[in-house]
C-alpha cells in the first residue's frame, strides 16, 4: 500500500508543483504580456518601420515605394537649418546639465543636512516634478514672462522702477533663454535631487566620524574628500539622463516659442522641434526619421563616451 | 487666471482661426497646439448631425464630414444643420460632422494616411502633395457650369495640372485695422507707406497703449509675406523662386530699418496673438494686423471706431499695397468607399447650395464668399468697412500657389527669420531660400 502511495504522491506533488509553475507563467505573462505587448507594436515595430522609412522616399504615406539609399541623411547633413538645431540644442545641453547637477545636488545637501522638516523640503521641491512641461510653460508664457506691464516678472522689475521687458520674441538681448531655462530648471531639479539625496543616504556616517576624529573640519572638507567623491555614480548618472533630456528638447520649445501664427519659434529650434516640423507639418515622414535616426546616433555616441570617463553603467569594481 | 484664458486661446476656443497659413506656419502652430490639446486630455469633440434622418436600411451611406474649429460662435451648430438637412434631402445619407479643437492639421495628416479617415474634409494650404499622394479625389466634374462663377484665385488654389481638387468654401485676408479716435486727433492720416506706417506708430505709442501690432513675434511672420508682396513679386512666377529680385531685397532691407526703429513701439508678447482682435479691442495697440474675419467682434467690441487698409506700399511710387488672399476649401477622400456620395455631398454644399455658403461666409465672422454671384449679393459686405476690404481683396490680395510646399515654407520662413530678426543680409538668405526652393521644384518636375 504504502510502496504504492509513494508515486502517486510524488506525481501528485509534481502535477501541484507543475500547476503552481504554470499559474507562475500564467501571472508573469499577464502583467508583462500586455506591456511587452505595447512595447512591441508602439515602440520597437514604430522604430523598425521608421528606419526602413528613413532610406525611402515616403511623403504623405507610410508605406512607400521609392527607395532613395542614404539621399535623407545627406539632404540633412547639408541642410544649413539642422545643423544649426543640433548647434541649438548643443549650448541648450552645455547650459542645461551644468547647471541642473549644481542645483540638484545644493538642494540636495542642504535638505540632508536639515534634521527636521526633511520630507517637507523634499516633497516641496520634488513636486515640480509631477508637473506637466505643457502647463508649465503655459504658466512661464502667459503669465510670469508676459510681455506686457501686467506680467508677473515685468510687475516685479516695475517695483524697481524698470521698464518692462518682452521677454519672448526679441532676439537681443536673448531673455527668452531665461524662460526657456529656467522653466525645465524648475521642472526637473527635484527629480535630480531625490536621486542626490538617495546617493548621499547610501554614504556611511562612520566615514564622516572617522574623518572627524583625523582632524577634518566639516563643510568644504568633507564635501571634497568624502561626499563627493562617493557620490561619483550618482553624479555620473544624473550628467548622462541630463544631457539625453536635454537633446530630446521639444515641449517647453514647442509650447513657449511657438503659437499659432508666430514665428518666434525660429529663435531657438531643437532638433525635434525641426523634425516634428518636417514630419508631422510637412508630411515627409523619410526626411523626418532619419533626422531621428541621426539624433538618436548622436545620443548614444555621447552616452557611450560618458561611459569613458565617468564609466556610469559599468560594473563597480570591487 | 491669464493662464487660463491663454490655454482657451491656444485651444482656439475664441479665436478666429488663422485661414491663411504658410504651411511652415501651419506646421509650427499645429504642433503647440497638439502638444496644447494633449495636455487638456480633451478628445476633440464629435457631434452627430442627421440623426432626424429617416431609419434606412442596408444600402444606407454613412460620411464623416471634418472641419477645424472655427472661433465664430454658432459655427459648429451650422454645419451640423447643413449635414441634417442633407439627410433630409438624401434619407440614405447620413453625414456625421466631426469638429476638433487644437490641432486639425495634424490629426487631419494622420488620418488621412490611413483607411479610417473622413470621407469629406476642410484645408487650407497648398495640395500638390496631396494630390501626389492620392489622398484628394478629382472634383472637375462636379463644377459644372458654376466653374466660372467661383473667382480665379479660389479655382487656381485648388488646380493642379488642368484638374481641380477642391471647392473653395470661404476666402480670407488680413487688414490693418486702425482706431480713428486716436488717429483723427493726432492728425495723423492712414499711412500708405511703410515710413508712414512708422511714423503713425511712434506717434500713436503711450507705453500702456502700443503703436502697432502684427503678432507676438514681433510681426516677423506677417511682415515676411507683406514684404515680398509689397515689393510688387510673388513666391513664384513661372514655376520660378520670384522672392529673391532686387526689388524684394531692397524691401527687406526697408523692412530691417522699420523694425530697428519702432520694435519699441510695436506690441509684442500679448496675451492672443494676430489673428485675435482682443488687442486692439483692449486697447493695448492703437493699430493691428488681424482678418477680416475679426470685424464683427471688432464692431462689437468698440463699434464703428475704426477703419481698415492694406497693408502699405514699400514707398511712394515704389511697390504696392498688398494683403493675402487665403482660405479654406472642401475636398473629398479619394481613398474612402463612398468618393461618389462625397462627391455629391460637396456639390450639393458648396456648389449648388448659395444659400448656405453666404451664411457660413457672412452669418458668423466675415469672409467673401468665392463665388462672384454670392459675393456680389452679399448684403454685410456691401457697406463700411467690411466693403472696403473686398475692394482690397479684389485689388491687392495676393495667394498661395498648389505648389509651395510645407519644405519651401520652411525654407522662406528661415530666410524671413534671420534677415527681420537676426538683421542677417538679406540678399544672401533670399538666394539660399531660392536655391531651396528650387530643388524643390525641380523634385516636383
């Protein structure tokens, strides 16, 4: 009885461990399914079928027939206006991600050294964050860098008995770089902070004592000798999502240059802005996505060599 | 609170709609507007007419009839009316009207790339492409004899080869509109050349008043196309660039002297851009460049205190007036399954039917109907100032061509931008524009 039971109950246990395996898949693929599922027919057939358009002739049709070699990538290399939107977006970026990591990382020390009221500070500059880049701009357009007396900036200039600025549309002296930056500043130093701030938790406190009781004076000190250095990663990490953010430039752009009917947005057109124009306005959907194409090329040349020198993304040696 | 109000502009909620686009222009305003809608996580509305139409069975023909959203109130209640009494006409036919806020052109491009898209459909710009891409059905024999009572410049909108695509609904042109309370006091006269438009602009400038104003770009966008046509050329003659001859260029370099001397005076960066009166009607600006289409809300506003003019000549004796001469026409899908019920549709609307073109033109804000007859009998255009911009529609306004596509928009666009606001020469970007829009002419050939 008991020679015969032992099968039967290891095949029971099996067929019990093969259901529990297969209800495992089963939930894996529910919740993935669907994801990789979205992934797939928004994303990955979208890029493929995009650069299959890049070598074709493809104006107003996504399924062209005039196959036209590199003839858009070099009709984009000659033209004078894309170049100079990658020049544009390049001063963007080497303004942009200087001056986020510095701000994000000031926040972020000044909220770590606070011992009371720390969430509140966090969550405070943290809630941009949720923000969307349309409404802020809106908020930047309309009503802060208004150009008329009655605009937020101009109203406080008046109390300094100054006249009022237009802030967006004259070229010199170029404020409408001070909308354009200062809006993506408040919009994304708090994400940058929180991964400061996460960066400089995972710093051990026993260092900071050890240095102490060497004699280090706090401050500058250990700023330079131990908080920094450690935060090398993080740091490393911010400059690279900083500067791809930076190159995929479109909303604050789109939304404060442009209006119907207004040409301003000529005074600072990032790439995308550019290719969105020629794409989606012009219908010339080959042109638009090796445009595309050479702007992802260049995103991954530069996160590629970040990785040469701040080596974020490779293994931490031990 | 400006915020808010800024966001129903940007949505177009009251706002004349710009009928007249470059289509660099269109593109442009299309994606702040796309990227405007997608925040107000609104869908664009949907309104079903015909629904009083008689039950009908299986051979019944559905059409989706689209238009971008016109500011005018009462517009979307029309052309939900027109669809119903189709149906009436034709209880086979039901015509359900699609309306959308935002950004029509691009929701119209895409649809159009796919089976799903309106079988009947509004546009503005040029067509050569759309005809290329077989995305517009030939409407030549639609016409009839009413062909030669459309005017020229609605039929060549819509010519290509010796087909037309398209029927005219509305033209539209821009004016400058001028408050005489401010301008009679002052003794200053309507200018009628560029000096004198600057000189009644500083002469006008309050600070809390503004002499002029012609967008939030500074007027660069207006001014580019005023220029060029001022100067007596056009976008192209001969299937030719025309926009680079010395003429053209000596008035860009008259146009980067007029704005070196009075962008003080010039508003800039209020809160709706050119083709919104609000402006002027606020006073923020003694004289506006804004549409025909504006003056009902104008004479509303601040009733018969202004008049209107062309946009003014290079100098005396040098050049001439100018305006543009825009619009909207219907097209049908040639990629539908019904095309011929469309067809008909269209015919029956914007062919046959004068009645409802002078209402949709006169009923709401001010166009010119492009048939003769029905601009003729038009009772609201006929006196004041609303008669006066026919006449200088008739007289200066100047279109687009089939052919200038979105690429050459760009292409001029820059050019315009870097002479008026980098005060780049203008010889040189005019030729490099040409250049541009030559090859693009010569890939049309």
């Amino acid at each position: 009885m008991s020679v015969q039971s032992v099968p039967t109950s290891t095949a029971a246990h099996a067929s019990r461990q093969r259901r529990r395996q297969l209800r495992t898949t089963l939930a894996f693929w529910g919740f993935v399914g669907p994801l990789f599922l979205g992934l797939i027919v928004f994303t990955y057939i979208p890029v493929l079928w995009g650069f299959v358009l890049s070598f074709f002739e493809a104006k107003r049709t996504v399924t062209p027939t005039t196959f036209v070699g590199l003839e858009n990538y070099l009709t984009l290399f000659r033209d004078r206006a894309f170049i100079q939107s990658l020049i544009t977006v390049a001063l963007f970026a080497l303004f942009i991600v200087p001056a986020t990591t510095a701000l994000a990382l000031g926040l972020a020390l000044l909220v770590n050294s606070i011992t009371r009221g720390q969430t509140f500070f966090r969550s405070v500059f943290f809630i941009p964050t949720a923000c969307s880049y349309v409404v802020a701009s809106l908020v930047w357009k309309l009503n802060i860098f208004n150009g008329l007396p009655f605009g937020l900036a101009n109203m406080v200039l008046y109390q300094f008995g100054q006249d009022p600025i237009v802030w967006i549309g004259p070229p010199n002296p170029p404020w409408y770089w001070l909308v354009l930056v200062s809006v993506r500043l408040w919009l994304q130093v708090g994400f940058y902070m929180i991964l400061f701030l996460a960066g400089l938790q995972e710093i051990p406190r026993s260092l900071y004592e050890a240095a102490y009781v060497d004699g280090a004076s706090g401050g500058w000190t250990t700023f330079r000798n131990i908080t920094f250095p450690l935060l090398r990663n993080t740091t490393a990490a911010v400059v690279v999502l900083n500067i791809i953010a930076a190159f995929q430039a479109f909303d604050e752009f789109i939304n404060i240059l442009s209006g119907t009917g207004s040409s301003n947005i000529n005074l600072a057109r990032p790439p995308l802005v550019y290719l969105y124009g020629i794409a989606i306005g012009s219908q010339d959907f080959g042109l638009g996505t090796a445009g595309a194409f050479i702007l992802a090329a260049i995103i991954i040349g530069i996160t590629l060599l970040q990785n040469r020198f701040f080596a974020f993304g490779r293994e931490e040696r031990a | 609170m400006s915020a808010n109000s800024s966001n129903d502009e940007l949505m177009g909620r009251n706002k004349p709609p710009p009928l007249f686009f470059s289509s660099r222009r269109f593109a442009v305003g299309s994606a702040a507007s796309a990227a405007v809608l997608a925040a107000c996580g609104s869908a664009p509305g949907t309104t079903t007419g015909g629904a009083s139409a008689p039950a009908t069975t299986g051979n019944a023909i559905e059409l989706s009839h689209w238009y971008h959203q016109y500011g005018e109130e009462g517009t979307q209640q029309a052309a939900i009316r027109y669809a119903e009494e189709y149906s009436k006409i034709k209880p086979n036919v039901k015509v359900t009207v699609e309306w959308t806020p935002g950004d029509y052109g691009a929701k119209l491009n895409a649809a159009l790339l796919t089976p799903e898209g309106p079988d009947v459909f509004e546009f503005s710009g040029p067509i050569l492409d759309l005809v290329n891409a077989g995305q517009v059905a030939d409407l030549t024999d639609i016409y009839g004899d009413a062909r030669s009572d459309f005017n020229e410049i609605g039929l060549q909108a819509n010519t290509v080869g010796d087909r037309l695509y398209g029927v005219k609904m509305i033209d539209d042109m821009g004016l400058l509109y001028y408050r005489k309370s401010l301008l009679e006091p002052a003794g200053i006269a309507p200018p009628t050349t560029l000096d004198e438009l600057g000189a009644a602009i500083q002469a006008l400038n309050t600070g809390q008043t503004k002499g002029f104003f012609m967008g939030n770009d500074g007027g660069v966008g207006v001014m580019g196309d005023m220029l060029l046509w001022s100067s007596g050329h056009e976008y192209l003659k001969d299937n030719k660039p025309d926009f680079n001859s010395d003429a053209t260029v000596a008035a860009f370099k008259k146009g980067q002297e007029f704005l070196a001397a009075n962008s003080g005076a010039i508003l800039s960066g209020a809160p709706t851009d050119w083709w919104d009166p609000s402006a002027f009607t606020q006073n923020l600006t003694a004289m506006q460049w804004t549409g025909l289409w504006a003056m009902p809300g104008i004479r509303d506003a601040i009733g018969d205190d202004f008049g209107v003019m062309p946009w003014p000549a290079i100098g005396a004796g040098e050049g001439r007036p100018a305006t543009f001469w825009g619009g909207w026409s219907q097209y049908a899908n040639a990629k539908r399954p019904n095309v011929e019920a469309a067809k008909e549709y269209i015919k029956w609307l914007w062919i046959d039917n004068t009645d409802i073109q002078k209402d949709w033109s006169l009923a709401y804000g001010f166009h010119v109907p492009p048939r003769k007859s029905a601009a003729a009998s038009a009772e609201p255009l006929k006196t004041g100032p609303a008669a006066e911009a026919v006449t200088i529609l008739n007289q200066y306004g100047r279109p687009l061509f089939p052919n200038w596509t979105g690429a050459m928009g760009t292409a001029w666009g820059d050019a315009v931008n870097n002479i008026l606001k980098n005060n780049a020469d203008p010889k040189a970007e005019l030729d490099a524009a040409a250049q541009k829009v030559q090859a693009e002419l010569d890939k049309q050939a």
